[in-house]
C-alpha cells in the first residue's frame, strides 16, 4: 500500500534525523586538517549562545572571544566572517560585528550571495548537514533549493 510505503519512509528519515552518533561540532584536530587542504573557519561566538538574549556587552565578548581564539590557533585558516548561531541576529549584534572589523555575517536563511549583495552581515547560505554531505543527490537538491529561494527574492526586471 502506498501509505505504508510513506509511513516507512517516513520512519527513516526519523531515525536518521535523531541519530546520536554523530558530533555536532569538530574538534581542534579535524579543523586543522581541514585547513591543510583549503578549508577557512570563522568566528561563531565562544559557547554557542544566542546573541539576541544577551545584554549588550555580553554579546561583544561572546563575538570578540570567538574571534581571539580562532586568530591565535596555529595552523587554522583563518576566515574573517561571522556566523550567527542559529542565524539569529538583530541590528544591534550585526553592528556589534561590523564594529570588529568582520568582512560580513551569515545568517541560516537559505539562498545564494552575490557580489552586490546589500546584506552584508546578514548574507543567506546553504547548510549542508552530514546526511546531505554524504548524497550527491541530496547535496544537488540543497543547491537547487537554494537557488529557488535566491529566484524568489530577487525583484523581476
């Protein structure tokens, strides 16, 4: 039947979505052999906090910390662009980051960045989690979901 067809699949993608085996983060070791071959790593706040909820002066240390430790790590590619942790950022926290000299900001909003793009510490981009990592097909999709968005807010000529 097509609806146990759909409560199987369904089901897959629930256990894969929940699996616990996998880090959330890389350590020290996997960035560094990341930026043997290329990779660039910038600031994403000291503990992963949300710099919304935070006062004012607390978020400017969370975003200056971020930043000392990944500019004195040996052997880390250094990318001078801020991620905001779960994008979630506000005029306040993106002026915060431009005052630190950062080059730009990404949000999590999916879509694509171009050179002229007036969004500078909000700029869109593509999360490729580890199950899209490991799927071409999936990866693809992201891509092409990305530039559908990028499409929609564009304004039509």
């Amino acid at each position: 039947k097509p609806q146990d067809d759909i409560e199987h699949i369904v089901m897959e993608l629930l256990k894969l979505s929940t699996q616990q085996d996998r880090p959330h983060a890389m350590n020290w070791t996997q960035v560094e052999e990341m930026s043997k071959h290329g990779i660039e790593f910038g600031p994403h706040t000291a503990n992963h906090t949300i710099l919304t909820t935070l006062p004012t002066n607390d978020a400017k240390k969370e975003i200056i910390d971020s930043q000392a430790v990944l500019r004195n790590r040996d052997n880390i590619n250094y990318c001078n662009v801020f991620s905001f942790p779960n994008g979630n950022s506000n005029e306040e926290t993106r002026e915060i980051v431009k005052q630190q000299g950062f080059d730009a900001a990404v949000s999590v909003d999916c879509g694509l960045t171009h050179f002229n793009d007036q969004r500078r510490y909000q700029l869109p981009r593509i999360n490729i989690p580890y199950d899209v990592a490991e799927s071409n097909s999936l990866f693809q999709y992201r891509l092409f979901k990305a530039s559908i968005h990028d499409l929609k807010r564009r304004p039509h000529a």
